[in-house]
C-alpha cells in the first residue's frame, strides 16, 4: 500500500510519518521543518519512543 522506503533521505521522514500510528500534529511538525536533517532526528525521536513503550 505504501512501498518500499525511498531511498532519498528528504523523502524518507513523509514515508515513515505515512506509516506510523502517530498522531496528526505530531506529523505536522516535519512540515514546518526545513532541515532535511531535523526532519530525520524527528523521526528517531517517535522510534526511540516506541521503543521505550514495548514491554
């Protein structure tokens, strides 16, 4: 339904915030960001955050 990841790293947080059970605002964050870079230490924050949440 989504794909495979894009193997472009400014595309890769959109696909990952496509998949991700997270909520909408947080998804709105990556719009206003214009770093590349942010974008990507973003989407490691909702990964550690899972993370911590497993059992």
């Amino acid at each position: 339904m989504y794909g495979g990841p894009p193997e472009d790293a400014a595309l890769f947080p959109y696909w990952f915030a496509s998949i991700l059970p997270i909520a909408d605002d947080e998804k709105y964050v990556l719009l206003r960001t214009t770093s590349v870079r942010e974008r990507l230490k973003i989407t490691a924050q909702w990964i550690r955050r899972m993370e911590a949440q497993r059992w």
